[in-house]
C-alpha cells in the first residue's frame, strides 16, 4: 500500500497538475455560470439550446458508464463467473460516471434547484421524463451493487449480508434500467425528424444508441484495465480481455448490419455521396466507431496483445465519442439553420469534470478492495490463474 | 369555449408594427425595436421578398413543447393555446431542442432563467376578447376567432383570387395543425417559413418508443430472470452430479474395503 502511495506521489506529478489546472478552471467557469447565467459562459442559443455538455458530458458520459451492466449481466444473469475479478471496477466506473453525469446535468439545467421536481411533477409521454426517473433509479442500484466494496472496508457485515442477499434483483434492475436509459437518450431525438440530419435520423436511433453502448462497455473495461495496470500496477486477467474483445466483433457486425438495412429501409443511400461537412464526419465516425476496431480485432496477432486490444477498444471509443457528438451537434446545426462550438468555459468545464473522474476513480482504487476481490472470491481468482499463466507465456513467444 | 384561431393574410400586412407594440404593452414586455423573436418579443415582423410576415407561436394542436416538457410545464388549452407555467420549468431546454418552429425563448443571462413565447393573450381570449396583436392590426391583415371560422375565411379568401393567392393554408395540416394559420402570394419557402415539416403530429414520434416500454420491462424481466434459473441451475447440477459421484465412488471404495 505505501508503495503504490509513494509512486503514484513521485511519478505522475505531470498529470497530477494537469489535473489540478483542469479543474481549477472548470471551477472558475461553473462560478462564471452561476454568477451570470448560461449564456455568459457559453455559446449556446435559443436556436441550439443543447451544445457540448449535452453531448459529451451527458450522451457520451452515460454511454461509456455501460460497461457496469455489461459485465453485471454477463457474470450474474449468464452465469460466466469468469469475468467476476472485472465487475467491480466496471461497477465503479459505472457509479463514478453517473454521479459526473448528474453532476454536469446540474451544470447545465437551467434550475438545477429544482431537479426534485421530476419526482412530483410527472409527463410520462416525455422522454426525458423517462430519462430522468432512469438516471435516478440506476444511480442507486449502482450505489447499492458497488456498496460492497465500501462495507467491506468498513468491516460493517450486516448491511454487507443484505446487499449480497439481493444481489440478483438488483442486477436485473441494473440492467432494465440501463437499457432504458441507453436507448431512451437515442428516443430523445426522435422528435426532430426535421432539424437531425437524414444520416442520423432514423427511428431506429434508440436501438442503435443501445448496441453502441454495449459495445463501449466492453471497450471501456479493456481501456480501464490497460490503464490501471500502467498506473497502480494491478491488471485483469487477459484472457478475459481477450474474450471482451470477442464480445465487441459480435456487437460490432450486429451494429453494422442493423445500420445498413435501416439505411436502404430508409432510402437514404444518396445521402452518402453528397459532399458536406456531416458527410465526412459520418464516415469518419464509422470508420472509427466500427471499422477499424473491427480489422483490429479480427486481426489475431493484434488482438492477443494487450497494447493491440488497447488501441482497438481506443479507436472504438473515439468512434463512440464522435456518433454522439454527431447526432448532438453535427446533425443538428444544419437543420436548426445556424453553427455551433462551444465556448473555452464549456470546453473546460467539461475537461474539469474527466479530470475528476481520474481523481476519484484513483482515490477509490488506493482505498477501496477494487481489483482485488474479497477473501470469499479469492478461490474462483485462483482457479483462474493457470490458465493467465498459459496464455501470457505463449504470447511473449 | 371551443378551439380559437388567428388567420394572418401576408398580402395584408403593411409592416407597420402596431401588432408588436400592442403584444408588448398587453404582456408588460420593455418597448425596444427588435427583428428576431426574444425574451422581450414574442412577435415580431420580419421582411422577405417584399413581404411583411409575421413570427409568433403557432399554438401546435398537438404541441411538441407539451409532449416532451419532463415536468408538464406546458399546458394545451381548450382554447388552443400552449401555456408555459414557470413554476415548474427545471431549465432543461428541451422544448427549445423539439419546437419545431423554432419558437421559444430562454432568459440566458438570468440566474433563474425562464422559458419566454407567445401565450394567445389566453387572459383576454377566456373573456372572450381578442389577442392584443390582432385588435391593434389597423389594415385586417390579421383574424381572430372559432378555428373552423378562420379556417373557412382563408379558403374563402383563397378561392375568391385563386390567381393571387398561393393554394396552401400554411399551418392546416403542419405537424398536425396549428392554430396560427397563414395565407400567402408568395410561396412559403421563400418567406422563411418552414416547407418541410410534414403532417405528423411530432409528439407520435416519441410515444411509438415510449409505449413500448411496459412491455420492455416485463419481458425483459422475466427473460433476464429466466436466463438466471437456468444458468444457475446448470451450476446447482453439476455440483450435484459431482457430489453424487464422489458419494458413489466412497461407496465402492467402502465395499471394496469390507470385501
């Protein structure tokens, strides 16, 4: 324990300010947008009323949470206890990215002392309705499923017992509400088949906004893997990585045909000869999201290396990354009939609120049983770790 | 009171800005000159080859504000006109994202910033009077009254001068109709408007994914849950069998053992 705490002191100062730059700054633009009001810090208007926070922090921010009921489902609901030392950073992620989701969705709304309101004044025919009770509702399974790791620590048993005794409803839970969620941030642009470019529009956009959240799910826990084992030296089993990867070709070519026939359902082929702006970024996000980690992965000596599966699950999340900021921003600014970028205080705030999650989420890996699972679990760790030896050996081949 | 209706005639309108004087007085609005619709002009009249046209709320019959508002700040009266109610807004701004006239307005520069539009004078038209702006109109470019009324006036006005008038009543079928309706010479197109909308009531849209959802969680429920019991089960056996086996195996040593 002290060693990880000296190193990560003395070797990631350069990140550490960073960091602290970053959110200094978000920190003096949210008081900016306090003090003033949303149009002195940004560049939104009454003819594009959602720009950046919307779009990354909010469309980007819950999709790459899904790697939490990803797993959850994968481990409980399938039975494939294989992939169990991962749940609990995913859930961690999963919870983390949550609580900055809500903490941006504060940021932007325009009343965010009145959020509460959800709860008594009801629409059920608005999506973001649902939205709204889905952000809710999952953010406190997901407080409860990662609350082990804190009752472990504070050695407090019974609530410990209780939370393990439900853990089965609660991951069913986790994972209506997920899909919910995921695809009801597809429903919301349902409603603007004439300001959402005709590449975007489809009614389809809550299905393929679900797919594309599975996929990422898989791909963020290969990225947070990667990254955990450069940082606090503690890495995942990598043969479970390789069989995530597996997981994020299927999704992929799912993706892929589900797209294709929606656009000849549709009509829409011509659309991709046209020459414009939301053309380009269309095929760049498809060459990202879907392409590209699809040669990789498929690529046996590319996707048996951990750097190899890095990259794939990277450029995925890129992808991923662009779609939303495309359906948010680029699809939208033709039809609303002005241009949009966000200001350096969106930008910044934005860039804050990553900054913490890398801060939060290494406090809780140096102070919470994340990778290392509890004394009853060691035993299925164990009977892995042969099998990680093998593959490991025959890859430095 | 049945539905209300406001008819405006561009070939009428001589621009001369009495109607957004009158909207500005009738809602306490400061009186500065303004071209675009904002938080201080929920009308305005705007120039387009030649022709005065006239910005306001449309008043959807079917309004995308109300259906998408997570809180129920809007309300459709049935009188036809969109209502927003402050003390409910969160700020979410997603009936500015859905309008599809672009049409409401937000208090940027507020520290509790409100939705802005157009409210059909709903206190003078529940009295029975007329909205503001159409009583100031000093040239009849504008009507106000029961909506098959207007409606009527706009095809009788249409057909009496079918050479004159374009053979569209813009807002009839649009997104469903809307209760500000517009006749013309000119072609829509090109006076700013909106061609391209269609006739689907946009709230449809979303509630062909919303009613869905009951049904989603049901199924999706007892599938995941099934899946569990099967996938456990399948665990509980093979420890089963395993056990049996050993019980069976201690079995056999035990009777070699006594044999």
């Amino acid at each position: 324990m002290l060693n990880i705490k000296n190193l990560l002191n003395s070797k990631i100062t350069f990140w550490k300010s960073v960091g602290i730059i970053l959110i200094g700054l978000a920190v003096y633009s949210i008081i900016v947008r306090f003090a003033y009001g949303l149009g002195a810090a940004t560049n939104l208007s009454d003819e594009f009323p959602w720009g950046l926070w919307i779009g990354f922090d909010i469309l980007c921010g819950v999709g790459l949470a899904a790697g939490g009921f990803t797993l959850c489902s994968i481990v409980y609901i399938f039975n494939i206890k294989d992939f169990k030392p991962i749940v609990r950073p995913a859930i961690l992620t999963a919870f983390l990215g949550y609580l900055l989701v809500i903490f941006a969705l504060m940021i932007d709304l325009g009343r965010p002392d009145r959020i509460w309101h959800a709860l008594i004044m009801w629409n059920p025919r608005s999506v973001m309705f649902e939205v709204a009770w889905c952000v809710m509702l999952y953010t406190t399974v997901l407080a409860l499923e990662f609350s082990p790791a804190l009752f472990e620590r504070l050695k407090w048993t019974t609530p410990l017992k209780i939370v393990k005794a439900i853990t089965i409803p609660l991951v069913i839970a986790g994972v209506l509400l997920s899909t919910l969620h995921q695809s009801s941030l597809g429903s919301l642009y349902l409603i603007v088949p004439n300001k959402l470019y005709g590449l975007w529009y489809s009614s389809l956009i809550p299905v393929f906004f679900f797919l594309s959240a599975l996929t990422i799910g898989c791909a963020m826990v290969i990225i947070e893997s990667y990254l955990s084992a450069r940082a606090f030296k503690k890495q995942l089993e990598f043969p479970l990585l390789l069989r995530l990867g597996q997981i994020m070709v299927m999704l992929i070519m799912v993706q892929i045909v589900v797209r294709i026939i929606d656009f000849i359902d549709r009509g829409v082929l011509n659309l991709l000869l046209i020459p414009r702006i939301e053309t380009y970024l269309f095929y760049l996000e498809i060459i990202l999201g879907l392409f590209i980690p699809l040669v990789l992965l498929s690529i046996k000596n590319i996707r048996t290396t951990r750097i190899g599966l890095f990259y794939a699950s990277f450029i995925a999340v890129l992808g991923f990354v662009l779609n939303r900021m495309n359906v948010s921003i680029t699809g939208m600014e033709a039809g609303s009939g002005v241009s949009y970028f966000p200001s350096w205080m969106e930008i910044s705030i934005t860039l804050g609120i990553v900054a913490l999650g890398f801060v939060i989420f290494s406090f809780a890996v140096k102070y919470l049983n994340i990778f290392e699972e509890s004394a009853e679990d060691e035993h299925s760790v164990k009977e892995f770790a042969p099998s990680k030896i093998n593959y490991n050996t025959a890859l430095e081949d | 009171m049945a539905q209300k209706g406001i008819l405006i005639d561009i070939t009428k309108c001589i621009g001369c800005q009495q109607c957004v004087s009158a909207c500005k007085i009738q809602n306490n609005l400061p009186d500065t000159e303004e071209t675009k619709l904002s938080i201080t002009a929920y009308t305005v009249v705007e120039e387009h080859e030649e022709r005065y046209v006239r910005r306001l709320c449309m008043h959807c019959k079917y309004p995308t504000c109300e259906s998408v508002c997570p809180v129920g700040a809007f309300n459709h009266t049935k009188e036809g006109a969109v209502i927003y109610h402050a003390e409910k807004c969160i700020g979410c701004r997603y009936c500015m994202m859905a309008c599809p006239f672009q049409i409401p307005r937000y208090e940027w520069m507020s520290r509790t910033p409100k939705i802005q539009k157009c409210k059909l004078c709903i206190e003078k038209i529940v009295k029975g009077e007329k909205t503001a702006c159409v009583e100031a109109c000093p040239v009849e470019a504008t009507f106000f009254g029961n909506y098959n009324d207007i409606l009527k006036m706009a095809r009788q006005t249409i057909s009496a001068e079918p050479d004159k008038y374009v053979n569209h009543i813009y807002g009839e079928n649009e997104v469903g109709g809307t209760t500000v309706i517009f006749i013309t010479d000119v072609p829509f197109e090109k006076l700013g408007f909106k061609t391209n909308l269609g006739t689907q009531k946009l709230p449809e849209l979303t509630w062909s994914a919303l009613s869905k959802i009951p049904s989603l969680v049901t199924v999706g429920g007892t599938l995941l849950y099934g899946i569990w019991w099967i996938t456990n089960r399948r665990k509980e056996v093979i420890e089963i069998e395993r056990k049996m086996k050993e019980l069976q195996s201690n079995k056999i040593e035990e009777e070699d053992k006594s044999a």
